[in-house]
C-alpha cells in the first residue's frame, strides 16, 4: 500500500495519486533491471502462466470486460471470474482502479505494457464497504478465491490489509494472532496456496497481516540507475529501533521475527487504468503483485515438467512451502562479479541506508535468517526459474549444485543432503528452509469451511534448524560452517562463503517439537557450479 493511502482501506481509490505517462519508451519492471520477467515469456521458455490460476483479494475488484462499464473500452486484462466475498459480483458495482491496477501487473495482455503472468486465470474478490465489514469478511474472500479453479489457486495476492485500530482484541498488537492473519496461515496450509502480502508501509498504515508466518510478505525497491536495487524510502523500517517505541508491536511484529520476506519493483510502476490509459503508481500494493505472477510463470513450467514426466520432479513442486523457499532462496542480494563466487546474482540490493546484505544482522547472526527491510532479497524472476528448474532431489542420494526438496522431519530427527561435488573456497551458498505455523479451524458446525463467526486456534511453530556441515561431520554444532538457527521465524536462510575446498551437506535438523512430532518442509539450495 502506499503510505498516503491509509485511507484506501475505506474503500477509497488510489488512483487519484497516480501520474498520467505516456506508453513510450516506460521503464518496465519486468526487464532485466526489475525481475527479469519478459525473458520467460520468450522462446525458449515460453512461459506466461498459461492455465495457472492465481487469485487476488482487495477492498475493491477489477472491472471485467463485458460486465462492468469501467472497462468497456479496454479488454487488456482478461478475469477467470471476479466475485463479491463468496458470492457473485454485481454488475459495475465494486469495481476498483486500484484493484485493476493490481490485476493488470500480474495478467495484463497489453502488447504495450503486459503483466508478469499475462496468460495466467485470475479469480478476484471484493471485501466491499469496510464500514460493515472486517476481518471475518476478509477471510470469507481469501477461502472463497482459494476454492476456485476446483481448489487449484497457486497464489493470492493482498494488495491491502487491516489496520490495527480496527482490530478487535483490546490492546491488538502484531503477535500473529488477528483473524485474518490466522486465516491466512490457515488457508496457506489447508488450501496449499502461497500468499503474497503487500508488506506495511508507513505509521498507522495496514499491518494485519503482516504478521503471517506461512506466506510472504513484500517489501518495495525503487531504481537507482534505472535498476531496481534499492529498498524504496516509503518502506517502514522493519525493526522497532527504540526511537519509536510507542509503536513497539503496533507496526512491528512483536519478538523480532521479521515482517519481509522479498523485495519487489514498487516505485513508479507503470499501471494500466480502467479506461485504458496508463498512470505511474507507488507502494506495496504493486511490490505484491510481482510475486503472485511469477509464482504463475514458475508453475506452468512445473506443470509442464508434470505433463511429459520428466525425472527429478513431483507434484510436491506444486506445494507452497516449495514456492516460497524457491523464491526465497533465488533472491539477489550482492551483485557477481562474473566469477560466479556469487552464484550469478544481477545486482546488489541496499537498504534504506545504503546497506547491502554482507552488512547486515541477517548475514551476521545465525539466529536471525532474513533481513529487517530486505527480506532475503530482492525478486528475480529468471533466476527463481532456475533455482525451480533444476529439479528435485532425495537426501538418499548425492545432490547436484542447485536443486530442491519437499520432504518431512521426524522430531529429534535431522535429514542430510551430501552435495556430489567439492565447494570451492570463497564461493557463496545459498540455503532456504521453509515451514508452516500450524493453525486449525475452530469449526463449529463441522462443514470444514470457515464460516463468519468461527474462530482459529495457533497450534504454534515447530522449530527447525539449517547447517552447512563437512561432509565427514557427525555433530551439528561442531561440524556447521555456516547456520541458521532463528528460535522464532518460519524460515531459515543461509548466505555464506565457503570457508575452505572441500566436500559438504546440508543438514535439516528439527529441533523442538511444539505440536506435531513430524514437520512437512520445503528446502531450496544453490551454489556454485
């Protein structure tokens, strides 16, 4: 969301904030200086998100062409369906600039201007009118959307959220317990679908639900250069740094478990509008978007791995859990120098301060995996597609240099992943881990749908733990090279250098069971070739 529209959660449009522009000669955020999505959508990939459906829910909704008279002129942006919460939208009634924005960077067919996923089917929700509605609405939608396309949603974009004053509990702060924050932990799980969160920006902005363990939140970058590499000054910081302490678990989440995931092109995107003309727009809102529609790319190409039955690949990399840590785990952080040392990133992200990744507490400290503004970096597109792409792998056998897993871990157990070559010295290892909260559904009438008036129960986090250990080593703590060991987060990531040649693997280890005595995970990896 952009910080000037707190009021956008009243229903209100951003597009009022807009910059009219003209089609020519617009820097895309799709191109190889934003997520480097248009090479995807080119031979020999050939990848637009066809058949993939994706979901969006918002205050408002898009128009859709040949129902709504907003965009009667302008059929760019084609909707699997659109709906009002769980039921049928009514004709020209809450339709949504904003809302289209939104869905035109994600499917827009616009020659001129396309989205991230354009033959991606997006189903669309309207909360409507927040005067009479909150968060139990919020979530009918989010339920609603992820039973669409036969329960097949692969992703669901929040391109708003709730502010805290609204919430009911008395005294509510961010501890991953509003409604809506359950729902969407809950939904993630039993719906199998990634959640794409428009991150917090700015005071007494829309923090729920911000706080959710199971999806991803998303931070904005603005261009330096024409390059996408800084996290946008908009962006509320993501640590309570004291001198705002009468914010402390209102805009932060509470105990330091960190709010972003990834960073994603915001600044001055390029939107089309209802009638057809294209603005210029700033926030969140459109950080989201970027996220969802690759999910969609990504998945056309797993679907299509499925279809002719090539080895090293499952249904398992349809599971959100796999998503998150593949896009995780892709993330640029610190430019290669054309080595590869740096496993081929495209550029150095900064934060607010001009900080990049090597400065930060995240690279630092093993008990906290992902940084405060950036996440674990920023999106690229081509690169999550061949982080993805490099397919399975079973612990039982050796593993290539960049691949992926979904398997699950035995409390007091660990799972190892010998890699089959030797590391080099001085080259970087990326690792992600990736898990559920396991919240359940207080559902009272047993229909096994959430239902106004229900409630969820936060069953807690077990927590596991990521090593880079020598291949000869028995122990953990002794053995690790490199950890991530976070007490409190739903993931777990791992940017070092190699510290000598020599051969390694990655150790899962569940650490504390808090609920279930086994833990279904997603791990990601990559290092250098």
């Amino acid at each position: 969301m952009n910080k000037k529209l707190s009021w956008l959660i009243w229903g209100l449009s951003a597009s009022c904030l807009s910059v009219p522009v003209l089609a020519s000669g617009l820097e895309t955020s799709l191109g190889t200086n934003g997520i480097d999505a248009l090479k995807l959508h080119q031979p020999p990939y050939n990848l637009t998100g066809h058949k993939i459906a994706i979901g969006q829910v918002e205050i408002g909704r898009p128009g859709m062409f040949g129902w709504d008279k907003a965009v009667s002129k302008n059929r760019a942006i084609s909707l699997a369906a659109v709906f009002l919460r769980n039921g049928p939208a009514k004709s020209n009634t809450g339709v949504d600039p904003h809302a289209y924005n939104v869905a035109g960077m994600m499917v827009s067919r616009d020659k001129g201007l396309p989205g991230v996923a354009p033959g991606a089917r997006l189903y669309s929700s309207a909360v409507g009118s927040t005067k009479n509605m909150g968060q139990p609405e919020e979530c009918l939608s989010a339920q609603h959307i992820a039973l669409q396309n036969g329960g097949d949603i692969r992703a669901i974009n929040f391109s708003f959220g709730e502010p805290l004053n609204r919430d009911p509990r008395v005294d509510a702060v961010l501890d991953g317990n509003a409604l809506l924050t359950l729902c969407v932990d809950w939904s993630s799980r039993v719906h199998d679908v990634l959640y794409a969160i428009a991150g917090n920006q700015g005071k007494g902005g829309i923090p729920i639900p911000t706080d959710n363990f199971n999806g991803v939140n998303v931070a904005f970058s603005s261009r330096r250069g024409g390059i996408f590499n800084k996290v946008d000054v908009s962006n509320l910081a993501g640590v309570n740094q004291g001198a705002s302490g009468r914010l402390a678990g209102k805009e932060y989440n509470l105990d330091g478990r960190r709010a972003i995931s990834i960073v994603a092109p915001g600044n001055n995107i390029p939107l089309l509008n209802p009638d057809g003309k294209i603005n210029k727009a700033t926030g969140t809102s459109f950080a989201a978007p970027h996220v969802t529609a690759t999910v969609a790319l990504l998945q056309e190409f797993g679907d299509r791995q499925l279809r002719t039955k090539k080895p090293n690949w499952s249904v398992d990399s349809r599971r959100h859990q796999v998503m998150k840590a593949v896009l995780l785990n892709s993330a640029d952080k610190i430019q290669d120098s054309g080595n590869g040392l740096r496993l081929g990133m495209s550029r150095t992200l900064i934060d607010k301060q001009n900080q990049n990744w090597l400065d930060s507490d995240a690279y630092k400290n093993p008990q906290i995996p992902l940084d405060a503004q950036m996440g674990a970096g920023h999106l690229n597109a081509f690169r999550a597609y061949q982080q993805f792409s490099a397919g399975q792998w079973q612990p039982a056998k050796t593993i290539p240099a960049i691949g992926w897993d979904y398997r699950q871990v035995a409390a007091g157990n660990s799972v190892d992943y010998q890699l089959t070559k030797p590391l080099k010295q001085g080259s970087f290892v990326a690792i992600t881990l990736s898990w559920d909260r396991l919240v359940e559904l207080s559902d009272r009438n047993q229909n096994e749908q959430f239902d106004v008036g229900e409630t969820f129960s936060d069953k807690g986090l077990n927590n596991l733990d990521l090593y880079l250990v020598k291949a000869d080593a028995k122990n953990s703590e002794a053995g690790a090279v490199c950890s991530s060991i976070s007490q409190i987060d739903s993931v777990e990531h791992i940017f070092c250098p190699v510290p000598a040649n020599g051969n390694y693997k990655i150790r899962v280890q569940f650490r504390q069971q808090v609920n279930a005595p086994t833990q279904p995970y997603a791990l990601a990896w990559w290092t250098m070739n």
